[in-house]
C-alpha cells in the first residue's frame, strides 16, 4: 500500500487548484494528463476515486512516484518535456553520430 501521506499532499495540492504555487505546478507537471481527472475528483471530494487513480499511477510509475516524493520533501525536480514539429532530431544531451 502506498503512503497515504503521499496521496494525501497530492490530494491537498490537487484541491487548492491554485495555479503559480510551485507544488500544485510541480505536481501537475509531474503527473500530466493524469492530473485533470485527479483534480477533478479532488474539487469534488471524491478522495476515494482519487486515492484509486493515484494509487495505481504510483504502483505502476517508479518515475512518477519518486518525482512527487522529492516534490514532497521540497526538493528540486528536472523534468524535459519536448515537443517536436517538423524535421530534425529532438536532442536532450549530446547527439552522438556513428559514422
């Protein structure tokens, strides 16, 4: 079973909806798509559908699961999020060719 004080901060961040706090930012970057349904259930006290969903986000998500720890314990996150429209590589780092 996962940390209920885990879910709990994920629940408080979701259901403040406040935009520009740096957690509810973090948490939204974090869990992307996924996070509209779960704020949705959280602006609806629905804290049983929500612990459900994020639950199972975390079981399966390693990645997703220490991002919102460290987000919890205050620390920095990284996170790259490309978009890529047209021609060419999308590069995070050092391209490396073999020729």
């Amino acid at each position: 079973m996962m940390s209920m004080d885990l879910i709990s901060f994920v629940f408080g961040a979701a259901a403040s909806g406040v935009t520009g706090n740096a957690v509810y930012d973090g948490i939204k970057l974090v869990l992307g798509n996924g996070f509209a349904q779960l704020e949705a259930f959280a602006k609806n006290d629905d804290r049983e559908k929500f612990e459900l969903v994020l639950q199972t986000v975390l079981e399966n998500n390693d990645t997703i699961k220490q991002q919102l720890e460290q987000l919890q314990r205050g620390e920095t996150i990284t996170i790259v999020n490309q978009q890529h429209n047209g021609k060419g590589d999308n590069v995070a780092g050092n391209k490396i060719i073999n020729k």
